[in-house]
C-alpha cells in the first residue's frame, strides 16, 4: 500500500539543533558518571538529613 503523498502532507524535513550554545556550557545530569552521579545524590540526601537533624533539636 505504497501511495505517493499529495501535496498537503509533503513538508520538510525538521532541521537539526542549529543553537549556537555549546554543550559543554551546562551541567547535564546524563553526561556525569555513574559515580559523580551517586557522589551528587548522597551530599542530597545528606542536606536533607541534615535538615531534619536541625528541625528536631
């Protein structure tokens, strides 16, 4: 069931990320190793204990 478009649906093909910012100037939560990203979530959870540690005493 090969059926040529008709000319309503031919449109071009999007265009690839032309923004002129370079990757490397954001932080990227999947560009960290599996460490870092441990490493980030443990100072996370250690803030959040010790926000907990400070609101009961």
């Amino acid at each position: 069931m090969n059926r040529p478009q008709s000319a309503t649906f031919q449109t071009a093909a999007p265009a690839a990320h032309t923004h002129n910012e370079r990757a490397g100037d954001r932080v990227s939560l999947l560009r960290l190793s599996a460490a870092q990203r441990l490493l980030a979530a443990a100072a996370v959870l250690a803030l959040l204990w010790a926000g907990v540690y400070w609101a009961l005493n």
